[in-house]
C-alpha cells in the first residue's frame, strides 16, 4: 500500500515538474552556498507529494528537502526529495527527478525513483527484489575495474571544502572506462541498480537524497555502504557507495588509496 501510494505521488509530481521547465520565477540559495538552490517548483513538487501522502496517511511522519522533519515520533516516515536535480532542472537539462523513501521503526522498507522525461519508474520494496516500470533489474556482471562505468557528484562547497572528491575523481578516472557526473544522485543509484553502471559515490549528501535509490540498488544486488564501507549509511554524514558486490571492495579500496594519497600531499 505504501508503495502504491508512493509512485502515484512520484508521478504526479514528475508531471507537475515536466510541465514547469523553463517557467521557473524565483529562485534562492540555501545556506549560503551558490550552487544549492531552490525555486517555487521544488516547493509545488513536495507539496504535491505531501498532500497525497496525508490523503492516505495522516499519521505518518514526513523528512521532506524543503519542509523538513514533520511529525517525527510515528512508526512510519516518508523521506522526500521532490525535485532531485535542481541545478540541471533549472538549466533545462533533461536529468532529474522525484524521489520518495519510506522508513518504519528506522529501516527504508520501500523506494520510488521517477524520471519524467524518461517516463522511468524505478521501485522497489525491502525484500523484493528492484524493478524498472515493472521489469525485475538486476546490477552489472563486469568483474574488473578497468571495464567499468562509475559515476559521482560534488558537495556544493567543493570550491572551498577540502574533502572535495576530486582527489578520488581524479584516481577512478584514470582506472576505469570513465567517470560520469550527472547530477542526480537518486538516478544515479538507480542506473546502477539497472546495471547501466558499475558504481557510484558521494559524500556531503543528505538522506532524502539517496533513501529511495539507495534501497533500488540495495534490492538489484548491490552493496550499499557508506564510504567508511559502514552498512548504515544513512547516518549523518551521509555518504554512500553501491557497486556489484565484485566490485565493491575494488572501488572502497580505491577510495581510501586516493584519501591516503591527498592527505600525504597536504602534509
């Protein structure tokens, strides 16, 4: 039930969000950081999300990116992102989405990722395995490293923050078929799970940012952790890596060998 209710609120927000390309009229920065921004659509798109979810669940607890923490003592909480690829959106870059987790008694039981311009819905229930427009995903088969396809993004701060992930861009880039950036860390998690690509990191996220995807890859069989290789990842800092267990403990490696490099040259 949750999951139904899920994916009609990702649906009716991803249309809302399809139909206001290009007619964005305000937009702000949040916390002070240029590059984190936020407009009238991302605030319609949640309360688009919110109103439905109260339709059905009125007692629910709701972690939403704009609204914050509502009613945080019941069993059952909805984590939301309504608009997750912000800066590509109000570039008209045809990469973003509405993401939705829902967490009960602290454990992400289901995920709903949906791409309107793909018409794409990624989902996927604890258990059950992860599904794209109802076909069963499963993660990618390469065994190595140098046959791979990673994918990443960048803290907001990165101009000023010395943990500015470009150390370990810098290291995969020169190890695999590539490194993509493709600014949303929702989708990126989820073509990992599609087993379009091999991995994905970041760091500096946040947990509606990764809640619903992170359990997609989770049930396509991947291995979530956080950059520590910690199971929970959702725990503040949050950071995340999914990757086929193969790989995993490649690129985990990795991450730490090119930390350990660039703390070496700062000291």
């Amino acid at each position: 039930m949750v999951l139904d209710v899920a994916v009609e609120a990702a649906r009716e927000a991803g249309i809302y969000l399809k139909s206001s390309v290009g007619k964005v009229k305000h937009v702000e920065t949040k916390q002070g950081e240029v590059r984190n921004m936020v407009s009238e659509i991302d605030r319609g798109s949640e309360q688009i999300i919110i109103n439905r979810i109260r339709r059905h669940f009125p007692s629910h607890a709701i972690l939403a990116e704009e609204s914050g923490a509502l009613d945080t003592s019941a069993e059952y909480r909805w984590v939301i992102d309504p608009l997750d690829g912000t800066t590509n959106f109000l570039h008209s870059v045809p990469i973003y989405s509405v993401t939705i987790g829902v967490e009960r008694k602290g454990e992400i039981v289901a995920g709903v990722v949906y791409d309107p311009n793909l018409d794409e819905l990624f989902t996927a229930e604890k258990g059950s395995g992860a599904y794209l427009n109802g076909e069963r995903m499963a993660v990618s088969q390469t065994p190595e490293l140098i046959h791979s396809l990673l994918v990443t993004g960048f803290p907001y701060d990165a101009w000023t923050a010395s943990d500015n992930n470009l150390d370990h861009f810098n290291y995969f880039s020169r190890r695999t078929q590539g490194v993509r950036r493709l600014g949303a860390a929702a989708l990126d998690l989820c073509y990992v799970a599609a087993g379009r690509l091999e991995g994905f990191w970041e760091l500096s996220l946040n947990a509606w940012d990764v809640a619903a995807g992170g359990l997609i890859a989770e049930q396509a069989g991947a291995t979530v952790t956080s950059l520590s290789g910690e199971a929970v990842y959702l725990r503040p800092p949050v950071s995340i890596l999914a990757a086929p267990p193969a790989l995993h403990p490649l690129i985990l490696a990795g991450l730490r060998e090119s930390a350990g490099a660039a703390s070496s040259k700062k000291s």
